[in-house]
C-alpha cells in the first residue's frame, strides 16, 4: 500500500469510527494544569452533558487495521477497505490543531487490534498523555479501552483520559462467540471489573486526603467521568428483556455512567465499502434497515433504571419480553399498572411522580417547589413544562381529574405513534 497523507488518514480513520456511539463528555471537570483546551471537518462529532451542553468531539481510530474478523464490523479482518494508522505525534497535533481552529472541544479514541491488546492499549495511552503532558491539552479525552489489556495498563490510560470505555459488543456470550469469536466475554467483563476495583481505590484514597494538611498531597486523577460502554442491537436474536437486565446488572456491579445502543447496520449496507458488494455472511441476518426505532425504545428504558427509579422487572417481563413499538415503556408501564392511579400531584413524594407518564424528573422537582406555597392547578403544570397530554390519565390535581381512564384502549390509541418511529416523544422527559 503506498503511503497515505494525513489528509487522508483523517477520512479513513473518521469514517471508520463514526459507528461506536459510545463517547460522551459529561463527569469531568476537566484535566489539571491544562493549559489549552475545555470540557464540520471529518471526524467531528456532536455530544451532550447533562446540563445540556452541546459539545464536539474529534472521534477517529488510532488504526483501522484489525486481527479480529467479528462479522458485524466494518473494520474486520476479512473486509476489502483501505487501512491506516496514525503516530502518536500526528494525533496529538492533530487534536491540537482542531481545537485551536475551534472544531472540537475533545477527543474520543478508539482503535482496531492490530496488535497484542497492551500495545494496542499503550498506542492509545500514549498519546492521551503526549496531550496532557506536551501539550498542555486540558480539555475532554475519552479512551477506549481494549479488551485482554491488564490492570496496570488501566491504570495508566486513567491518569490521562476523563473517561474509559471498554464495549460489551453483544447481549449474551453465546451471540458473542458466534459473531466474535475472538473476543472474550471474560476478557470485556475483566477490563470493566479492573476499572470499577481501580476506581474505588482511588475514590478512597480521595476520602482520606481530605484529612492530611492542605497542600501535603493533591487528589488522585483516575478518568472521573467514569466508564461507559456500547451494545449492538438487532444483529443477534436476544429479545429487549435480555438487553434490559444485563444492562441493569453493569450498572449495579460496575456503577457504568452509561449503556449506548447502536441499531446493527448490515455491514453490506455500508456506503464506504470497496469492492465487498456482495457481503454475506450466514451468521447475520439478512440486510435490512437498522431497528431505529427499537435503539430509541431502549435508550428510553434505559432512562427509566438510571434515573426513574425502575427496576428491569418492572419494565419488561417474561411475558411481555420486547419494548412496545407504539408506545414509550413509561405509558406501557402505567396502562398496565392502572391501579396505581390516579397520582394527586399535591400530596406524592417525588419517587411517585416519577411514575406519571409525561412528568420527567425536571418537572417533578418543580412541582415539589412550587406546591409548598400554593395549590397546583393543571394550568400550573402545562407552565412548568409537563406534558399533560399524557399525564392528563394518570393524574389529580386537589383531587379533579382532566379526565378519567376509564377507557384503556382508547388511550393507548391517543398516545400511541401511528408510525410507530417513536422519534417524535422526547427521550428523557416522558
């Protein structure tokens, strides 16, 4: 292969990262000592904090080239495109040229196996800490971490990097060692356990630094917007209930920031193939388009375990094992349990509010203010930004109802989307 200019290598390498959705920027309050850098060209991509920032992200692999053949990636050993890699010294000034020019305000680093996983590993390590320690970079850096590394390479990448994320790729091992089988479920489960024992540490050791003299010792750096991770879906036959309790289960053990849901792209439908136009592989299902609307489904209930208080039971059971395509899983939630109702908004405790359809947390934290010095009316809660089309059901206000739900088919035909896109009910707030 002849050589390849940055120019380049930009496109290859962005293109080739743009379907791992798992970088976010919210946790950090930022590198120390930075002195350049804070929390459309290729690459560039858009995320969000949780006080509903938008922020950009440089996101591109440090090499495309892979030893592994997982059959859903379009960067696996066996795929007919162009491979690449960056040096360390190109992507570090790379990022720092980005920022100056107002592009990014960090980087998300990922990278093919194109070697043992620790040299992968310090590739990436390496120049997250060319950043911080040459460059005087101080703005976001988020790390991949790569499955069958070891602890001490962890522990490293988490001096330099805000975030870790190590992908749990598929639902169940068994879909893991038909699509990947040279990936190992213990190999992913080991890195997150690494991460989640180091960060203990070093959250102790936080705690006690607080008792020694100011200035004897400086707090312990170790990736403070924690570790996330990514799972596909569609690609294999798990239904949503099996989706929904393993993530449950990283959440609890690993105290995970977050789960991302990518919808499977049949890698034959991928526009930046080369000569692969008839890619078929028996392991996967046939080429269709991606579950969009399953991905939204999930990211919903997802919302509801991390921040409504619901547990994986109460969402999906084994009866009802797929999320409903018409409705969101709160309303689902709540047409099925109708003898939880009516809430009276002026005597629930925030927990209870949260289980109103179209009442988010924001608008239960409102409400709870603004009733301890006067009676909420339904006028009051269309000010605070409830959505009271949907909330109008489930609820009372000094114990009058906008209307009853004596009727429950007829409000699921009210609430339900008739396209079944579910892309127009807001994502947090329902």
């Amino acid at each position: 292969m002849g050589a390849v200019d940055l120019h380049e290598k930009i496109s290859i390498l962005s293109g080739a990262a743009k379907y791992d959705a798992s970088c976010a920027t919210s946790g950090s309050s930022g590198f120390k000592g930075g002195k350049m850098g804070a929390t459309l060209p290729s690459g560039v991509c858009h995320s969000w904090t949780q006080d509903g920032r938008c922020v950009s992200l440089l996101k591109v692999l440090y090499s495309n080239a892979c030893k592994y053949d997982c059959a859903y990636c379009v960067n696996r050993a066996s795929a007919d495109i162009k491979r690449s890699s960056f040096t360390v010294k190109e992507l570090a000034e790379l990022t720092c040229e980005f920022y100056k020019r107002n592009y990014i305000e960090g980087l998300f680093l990922s990278s093919g196996i194109f070697s043992d996983p620790d040299i992968v590993m310090e590739k990436l390590t390496e120049t997250a800490k060319t950043l911080r320690t040459e460059m005087g970079f101080g703005g976001y850096i988020h790390l991949k971490l790569i499955p069958g590394t070891g602890e001490k390479m962890i522990r490293e990448a988490g001096k330099w990097a805000d975030r870790l994320s190590v992908n749990i790729e598929l639902p169940s091992e068994k879909s893991l060692n038909c699509l990947a089988p040279e990936k190992s479920k213990k190999d992913i489960i080991g890195a997150m356990n690494d991460f989640s024992n180091v960060r203990c540490e070093t959250e102790e050791a936080k705690k006690k630094s607080r008792f020694l003299p100011q200035g004897k010792v400086s707090s312990p750096w170790f990736s403070p917007a924690g570790q996330s991770t990514q799972l596909i879906v569609g690609a294999t036959g798990e239904d949503d209930r099996r989706i929904i309790n393993l993530t449950s289960s990283l959440y609890n053990k690993f105290s995970l920031k977050r789960v991302y849901y990518s919808a499977f792209i049949h890698p034959g439908n991928l526009t930046h193939r080369t000569t692969n136009t008839n890619y078929a592989d028996p392991r996967l299902p046939e080429s269709i388009s991606p579950p969009l609307v399953r991905e939204h489904r999930l990211y919903q209930a997802d919302w509801l375990l991390r921040f409504y208080h619901f547990s994986a039971d109460e969402i999906l059971t084994d009866d009802q094992p797929f999320l409903d395509v018409q409705l969101d899983p709160k309303t689902v939630w709540a047409l099925n349990n109708l003898d939880f109702f009516p809430v009276e908004i002026n005597r629930a405790n925030y927990e209870t509010l949260l289980r109103i359809p179209g009442i988010g947390a924001k608008t239960a934290r409102r409400v709870i203010e603004m009733r301890r010095s006067r009676s909420l009316t339904i006028e009051n809660l269309h000010k605070i930004g409830a959505a009271v089309k949907r909330a109008r059901y489930f609820m009372t206000a000094s114990g009058n109802y906008i209307e009853r739900p004596d009727d429950p088919a007829r409000i699921r035909r009210l609430l339900s989307d008739t396209d079944g896109a579910g892309l127009q009910l807001p994502l947090f707030e329902f």
